[in-house]
C-alpha cells in the first residue's frame, strides 16, 4: 500500500518473474502503465503485457493505492 502526493511518481517492481499485478485506488487519482484511475477503480497487469517488470505509478492528486503481486503459475 502506498499514500502518494499529488505529482509524485514511483516505479513499482514485481516481486517475483512471472507474477500479474493487481493496482486498486483506495482514494485519489493515478495513472499506472499509462491508464488513468479514479477512487474504486482497478487494474490488473499481466507480465506478457508491455509493461515488463516495472510498473510506473504516477498520482494525478493525493492518493491511496494497493497493489497485489499475484503468482500466475
């Protein structure tokens, strides 16, 4: 879980090769891999995506975000 300022950006690495990850706004506003969310908004990245192992997580305003490193295999 992280609480980001407005403007702030942070690179989100997986935790283990192959796992998906799951992005939830708890509060605010963020965009991650390039796909904007707002409040209750979800997001789930697989690794064959393009993002490759880091994820960029930029808050658009003050914000709260959960993410799941998820095993796939």
């Amino acid at each position: 879980m992280a609480n980001l300022d407005a403007g702030t950006d942070v690179d989100y690495s997986r935790q283990r090769q192959g796992n998906g990850l799951y992005f939830f706004v708890i509060e605010g506003s963020v965009e991650i891999a390039g796909t904007r969310l707002e409040r209750r908004d979800a997001l789930g990245l697989t690794p064959e995506g393009d993002n490759g192992d880091q994820v960029q997580v930029k808050a658009l305003g003050q914000a709260e975000v959960l993410c799941i490193d998820v095993p796939l295999h």
